[in-house]
C-alpha cells in the first residue's frame, strides 16, 4: 500500500473542501488513489446531506437575476451567517436565480430538476445543493422564488439579506426608487385594498382589545377601532407611505409615482429567513451530543 503523503491530503482536500481526517481515511480506503478517493468522499458527504436535511435554515441569501423584462428573485436558506458568506454557497444561489428566470420553473420541485453543474457537483441543481451540504457542513434549502416576464423591471438588493423587484411602467429612475423604499419600509402590499385579510383581521382584534380598555361607549370604541384600522392601512401599503426621498416628508409612493407619470404594477419583497421559527439553541447540551457522538463511533 503506498504511502499517503501530507501533499496527498492536501490535494484532496483542496478537490473536496473535506475535513482533513476524512480526506487521509478516503485515501487510505482508496489505496492511495485519488480519483477513487474523491468518489469515496462524495458518497460520505451525500450522506452527512442526508443527516443535515432536519436541521433548520433561518440564515441565507436573497440573489436577483434580471435582464430586460424577465427577471426573477431567490431565496436560498443556510444554517449560520457564516455560511451565507462563503463563495460556492453564493455561486449556488446566484444560479438559482439565473435558472428561474431562463427557464420559469412551477415550484421550487421543478427548479431542483433543472441542469446544473458546480464545485464538480451535478448535474441538476438537487445534486449540486446536497453535494454543498456535505462539502460545507450545514443544511441548505431553495426556499422561494418569485420570476416576472413581460413588463418593465427595477430591482435593489441590500447586501444579501433583502431583494425587491418592482414591476413598472414609466421612470425606470422612480422605480428604482421604490425598490428602495420597499426595501426599508418593507410594505404588506401595493395598496390598501391588497393588504392579506388575515393583517387586517389581527390588527383589528388589537385595536378593539385596546379601545374597550378605554370604558366608552360602544360607537365610540367602533370608531376608534375603524380609525385604527385605517391608519394601519396606510402605513402598510406602499402607495399610502410616506416616500423615503420626499423633501417635505409627507409626499406619499403614489405622490411621487404620479408626478413621475410612472404607475408600479407589483412588487416582490424578500428577506432572509423572515417567518422561519429559529430554533433557540441549548449550548450545552449541543456539546453533550456532540461528545457522546464521538464517543459512539
């Protein structure tokens, strides 16, 4: 059996991104055979994918692809925000979008089955996005993605956490504008009447649990329920907020989109892991379970 050299294991990690340990363990099974040692390898770290697939991912990146009047918006969730940061986890999402956008899957199961090739994973994008969980070490899940085609598009990204697309017609400035103030005020919907009835249906309930607290009359109380409400309306809905740019700070979305002769049809907001329950972790007993594995094998 040939020897296996520090240079050897280096070479192999540097193919795999694999721990050390792993990387000396697969060479010494494969006899000292690179090629076979990488296969070795990529059937371990398919199964560490398998292990991985409960653990939750709260943490990630929003990429955008857009190019003309097709574009689309990805969500692509990591375990920690250290993950979110490395370069084949971004490459990965980066693909993602690209792939929406050409070839307008149905869901997220469609997506998964289109070509994809990277870090000598392949070749469709499950393939690559289990061989990068078991490269890197967590869990990673195509969460949503929303693609537009057909009409004007803007879109803002604030570093990787937060993506906009607007749909327009008009000011392609204006409507990059408003991505922006999407992006900072984050409205429910373009409009009031838009605004998801369940929102509606909770604040209400709010407001009349504080304005019976108040002991005035009923047609009092249904007053001041409504005027909250309507208040609430307004402050959620894009075209009724105050525009992030106005100079008088009062000039509202729909202001400023009139005086631009621009009207926005739609708009896509996503940020990184926003209704995901993160789990609150026990450090503690995270490295009991850990020793106790090591132990075990």
């Amino acid at each position: 059996m040939p020897a296996i050299t520090a240079s050897m294991v280096a070479e192999l990690r540097a193919k795999t991104d694999a721990p050390m340990m792993e990387c000396k363990k697969a060479l010494t099974e494969a006899d000292g055979d690179m090629a076979r040692a990488e296969e070795i390898l990529r059937v371990k770290l398919g199964s560490k994918a398998g292990k991985a697939a409960a653990r939750i991912t709260a943490e990630g990146v929003v990429a955008a692809s857009v190019d003309g009047a097709t574009g689309a918006l990805v969500e692509v969730n990591c375990e920690t925000d250290f993950v979110s940061k490395n370069e084949s986890f971004l490459a990965f999402a980066k693909a993602c979008a690209e792939l929406v956008a050409r070839h307008a899957p149905a869901d997220v199961a469609a997506l998964s089955t289109l070509p994809l090739a990277q870090d000598s994973f392949g070749p469709t994008v499950e393939d690559v996005r289990k061989g990068l969980i078991g490269k890197i070490g967590e869990n990673m899940t195509i969460r949503r993605f929303r693609r537009y085609a057909g009409g004007a598009l803007a879109h803002y990204l604030h570093g990787t956490r937060i993506g906009v697309i607007v749909e327009f017609d008009g000011d392609a400035v204006a409507a990059k504008d408003v991505a922006m103030h999407v992006a900072a005020m984050k409205p429910a919907a373009l409009s009031a009447a838009e605004v998801p009835a369940e929102l509606v249906d909770k604040e209400r309930k709010i407001a009349a649990e504080k304005a019976a607290e108040s002991g005035k009359p009923a047609e009092i109380v249904a007053k001041m329920v409504e005027g909250s409400v309507q208040k609430f309306l307004k402050e959620v809905s894009l075209l009724d907020q105050v525009f992030v740019k106005a100079t008088d700070g009062k000039q509202t979305v729909g202001q400023m989109l009139k005086d631009k002769k621009t009207t926005v049809n739609g708009f896509t907001l996503y940020v990184v892991g926003e209704g995901i329950e993160r789990k609150a972790d026990d450090f503690a007993a995270e490295v009991a379970a850990q020793v106790a594995a090591a132990k075990s094998q």
